[in-house]
C-alpha cells in the first residue's frame, strides 16, 4: 500500500525574508550616512599601550597624573587644575602640559601621561583630557585602573 498523506499534497510554506534584509540594509546605510565624527575627536594621533607587565623596581620620574573625578574636576599630581565641567577648552591644562612637553623635549626625555578617570564621570571630559593632550604634542598616554 502507498502511504498517503492525510493532510493532503500541500507544499511546506516557505517563509521570504529578502524585505527582512532589505530593511537591515537600509537601516546600515541610514546610520552610516547620519553618524559624523568631530574633527578633534577622530584625528588624535595618540598611541595606546597595550598589556604588558610592568617591572614593579623600575619608577618613570618624568609622569603626570591627571585625574577626572566623577564631577567632572581636572586634577594634576593631585593638584586641582580645571574645576569647571562645561569648560571644554581646560586651559589650566593645556598650559601645565605644553609646559611639560616643552621641558621634555629640552631634557630629551619622553613625556608619559597617565590618566585616572572616575567610572561615574562623564566620557566628554574624558575626551577633552585627549585631546588636550593631543595639543601639547603628548603621544605616550597611559589608563590607570
């Protein structure tokens, strides 16, 4: 006997996602055409260290520390430097870190900055310490845990 089928000879339905990908693809290119990167946040030239372990005996005496607490106040070597959270511009620091990189330069040395910033702080003021630093022509920067 020839086994029948009891729901009879209907084709298994298919399901067309080509409108799914479609619409993936034109949701990409709507956030690709409408995302745009400011100038100064996208042209820093800093190189960041990778993993590495670190001598404990070995001490680096030319560093900064500059440090981003969560109100967004700049310190440097445990020195407030810039108190103002809407002050994109950190003068202060600016100046302290062209300094640095001035004498660095005259010693012959390489300038080393390493940045402390507060996990409740806000990440522009993150940037702005980069890019400051980006000023002052400081390309060895460092994060502290």
């Amino acid at each position: 006997m020839a086994e029948t089928n009891p729901f009879g000879n209907e084709e298994e339905p298919e399901l067309d996602i080509s409108p799914l990908i479609d619409v993936a693809f034109l949701l990409l290119i709507y956030f690709l055409v409408t995302t745009t990167l400011q100038k100064s946040e996208a042209d820093l030239s800093l190189v960041l260290p990778g993993v590495e372990q670190e001598d404990s005996r070995e001490v680096k005496i030319d560093q900064m520390l500059v440090a981003i607490n969560s109100d967004g106040v700049v310190t440097v070597n445990e020195e407030v430097s810039d108190s103002d959270p809407n002050d994109r511009e950190l003068p202060n620091l600016t100046e302290r870190l062209s300094r640095y990189s001035a004498s660095a330069a005259v010693a012959n040395t390489e300038t080393q900055v390493i940045i402390d910033c507060d996990e409740e702080a806000v990440g522009q003021r993150f940037i702005d310490v980069l890019n400051v630093c980006s000023k002052a022509d400081i390309k060895n920067v460092s994060l502290a845990q």
